[in-house]
C-alpha cells in the first residue's frame, strides 16, 4: 500500500512537472503572433517609447494571442529596460522568445527614403517626414539652424544644394539632424573626383553647378534640352552678362507658378533676380536633379546667349546668338500668349 502511494505521488509530481514545462514551453516557444493578412507587418516604435508604450502599439494591431506571456517573458529576459526604436518587420507565427528577441536587439528594418522632383523646402520636409520618423516641422527648422548649418560648412542659402534626388536606406528614426548629416556625406560622395574635376574646368564650384543646375532644372522638362540651356547660361557667365532667368525672378517673388513673368516682377529686389543681379544667385531655387547637374558639367559649346520658349507650347525653346533674332522669337511667343488669354 504504502508503495502504491509513493509510486501515485511520483506520478502526479511527473504529471505536474509534464504540466509545468508544457506550460513554460508555451509561453517562451510557442507561436504567439497572429497576423491578420498575409504578409509581414512593420512596427514602428517611436523614439521614446517604454516597455507599456511596446504593449499598447502590439494591442492597438491586435497581433498577440496572449500578451500576458508576453509580458512574463519580456521581463525575465530584461526587455523593459532594453527597449530600441525602431521600424521592426514582424513575420506571422513568432514565438515570444523571437518577438522580444528581434526588439531587445534592435536590429530594425531600414526604410526606402525616396525624393524626387522638389520645389520648395516645405515639400522636401513634407516629403522626408512622411518617410521617416522626425516631423516637418524639425526637418524645416535644419533649415534655418545657422549653428548647425555652418558644422557643415552650409548657409540657409546653400542648404538645398546637398540634397541629391534619389533612393536612400537609412533607419526610420532617423532625426532631422541625423538626417542632414547622411544627406552632407551622400553629396561628398556624389561629388566624386570626376565630377568635381569636370566642375573646375568649366570654372564653378559643386555649389555653384548645383545652383546652375536648379535654373536648368526650371527652364525645362525636356532632357535633351538640359545641356543646351545649360551652356546658354555658362556662355552668359563667361561674358558678364547677367542670367535673366525668368525662374529666378519667380522665386523672388515667391510665387514659382507664375506662367508669364510681367514687369513687376523684374523689378523686385532680391540677390535671386538674375535681372537685377549679376552672376549666379546665392544658393539654388530648387533641389536640383541630377540629369541638369551632369547637364551643367557638360554643357554644349555653342554661342547661344538668348531663349524663348516656343510659340508651339511644346515645352522646348527657341535659341539665338543674337538679340534681334531673340526678339522676334519673343514676340512670337508673346502673340502665343496673347490668343490663348494668358495675361499672368
């Protein structure tokens, strides 16, 4: 009898081990994460964040099955007091033990940080904002932080001239500060040795080609016309002749849809009027892209001095050397305007 019930109280002592390691098991090993659709999802947890703010971002998705587990094992492996921002790539099926185990150590996914196309420092803002975790508003304020601007050896001016179109990795919390010191080492990086020797022989600085190259940029949609203004400009440059760039005189005013520059434009003034001002203005008007950069480094040889857009309203331009024959491509654009009612 007594046997019996030694051999009965082993059992139930097994049974209960059995019980407790199966319990255990499921709380460390077992899958924990359910995700609705049938992909991964990304979890962005903001610069700042605690343990609780984890917890309220893993509710708000509805991904865990048990969060109580999930709250056991966090604080058994330390996780409340190793929490990274981050954007993390959570994939269907982890176990607790994977899920903490990818967030304690920070190994985030980096973002896709795409920019193209930008007029104005607002859009750039608004456009890396809605990238990456720092706001407009602070990105904005880069801007305008001389402190910060001259560690760069940058002004408020020239400022734009470092940022180059195209498709950057880079973390999403990224903070603005962070952000302009990535976008200040990708220009040295642009500027590679042949760029900056093609930019001493034709006389300009990577700042002044940048500057160059945002005119360009505004004068037209049109590729293949890129290096053709480009050397219109570099041969009014060489001469002393001021730029009369009709998309200078637009920024000036503030305004760059304005479709026909009037009298009262040419006459404001700003270091940005190129009818006012000799030689290039003092920082670029647009973020530049890079098909009007490597137009400006080669630009065509030619002895055009004037441009007109033509009457056609094809988007390209009417070119001449002298400025009679300028005029009359003026006028005939001027007469364009004037039957199709476009009197500002």
């Amino acid at each position: 009898m007594r046997r019996t019930i030694v051999i009965i109280f082993f059992l139930v002592l097994l049974l209960t081990a059995l019980v407790a390691a199966g319990s255990m098991y499921n709380r460390i090993w077992r899958s924990n994460v359910k995700l609705t659709a049938d992909k991964d999802m990304d979890l962005f947890i903001p610069t700042g964040s605690g343990f609780e703010e984890v917890l309220q971002l893993l509710a708000g998705h509805n991904i865990l099955r048990d969060t109580s587990s999930f709250r056991w094992l966090a604080h058994q492996k330390n996780y409340p007091s190793n929490v990274h921002p981050g954007r993390y790539r959570i994939r269907d099926g982890l176990s607790n033990n994977q899920l903490i185990g990818l967030l304690r150590s920070g190994r985030q996914e980096p973002v896709q940080l795409v920019f193209n196309n930008i007029r104005t420092p607002q859009k750039l803002a608004g456009t890396v904002a809605a990238q990456i975790e720092a706001d407009s508003v602070g990105i904005l304020s880069i801007f305008r932080d001389s402190a910060l601007l001259a560690e760069h050896q940058l002004t408020s001016e020239t400022v734009y001239g470092v940022f180059i179109p195209n498709t950057y990795e880079i973390y999403w919390n990224t903070s603005a500060s962070q952000f302009l010191e990535r976008m200040v080492r990708e220009y040295r990086i642009f500027w590679n040795e042949k760029r900056l020797a093609l930019a001493r022989n034709i006389g300009l600085s990577p700042m002044q080609v940048m500057t160059l190259a945002s005119i360009v940029d505004e004068e037209t949609l049109k590729k293949d016309e890129e290096a053709r203004i480009a050397g219109l400009y570099m041969n009014r440059l060489k001469q002393g002749i001021r730029l009369q760039a009709d998309p200078t005189v637009k920024f000036a005013a503030g305004d760059m849809s304005i479709t026909r520059v009037l009298k009262k434009h040419l006459a404001i003034e700003s270091p940005y009027n190129t009818y006012r001002q000799g030689g290039l203005p003092p920082g670029p008007i647009v973020i530049p892209s890079v098909s009007a950069i490597d137009a400006v480094l080669n630009h065509e040889r030619h002895k055009f001095l004037y441009m007109c857009a033509r009457e056609d309203f094809s988007g390209y331009h009417n070119f001449a050397s002298t400025l009679s024959q300028h005029n009359k491509n003026a006028r005939s654009y001027q007469n364009a305007l004037n039957r199709r009612k476009i009197f500002n």
